[in-house]
C-alpha cells in the first residue's frame, strides 16, 4: 500500500492534510474488511487498477444535527377550560 498526502477542505475554508493509501483491486477485493475497519476510524483509500486510481473509499461525512428551537409550537394547540371536569360516564365510579 502506498500512501499519500490529499487536502481536504472544509467548510470553515480550513485545509488540513489526510493520509490516503493506494491499494490495489486485487488486494482491495482480499482486504475489505480490514480496509472498512480503517475507514471507519477516518483513513481513505484509492483503489488503483494498474497503477491508476479508479475509486476512493472514504468515511461518510456525519449529517449535521437539527438545530431544535423551543416555544416554536406556542400558540398552535387548544385547550377547553373544563379539560378536567369529571366525565358523565364516570360519575358512578367516583
């Protein structure tokens, strides 16, 4: 496996250097599960046929989170001002 320097950018315009290895298909195809193992602690790869790159494989960038706001419901429910008065199905029971 060969290992090279790619840039990556972010969001922020901050560029920061990420280790990617060449691997071949032949050894790509015998290794997954190790490679995949690698991938998910944020190393990535090219698949190389020949010498030249045909695929990356790379961590999945993580989805941003929802940002909840609160209140932002207010106003939208209604509540009758008898809600818990006794039914007149239960008043035996009581």
């Amino acid at each position: 496996m060969k290992e090279k320097q790619k840039p990556v950018k972010y969001e922020q315009e901050e560029i920061v250097s990420v280790r990617v290895q060449e691997v071949g298909a032949f050894e790509a195809k015998t290794h997954l599960s190790s490679i995949l193992q690698k991938v998910a602690h944020g190393e990535t790869f090219y698949v190389t046929k020949h010498g030249k790159p045909i695929a990356e494989i790379r961590p999945i960038a993580a989805p941003a989170k929802k940002i909840r706001v609160l209140g932002k419901g207010r106003g939208k429910g209604w509540m009758a001002p008898d809600f818990d008065a006794p039914l007149e199905d239960f008043k035996d029971y009581m």
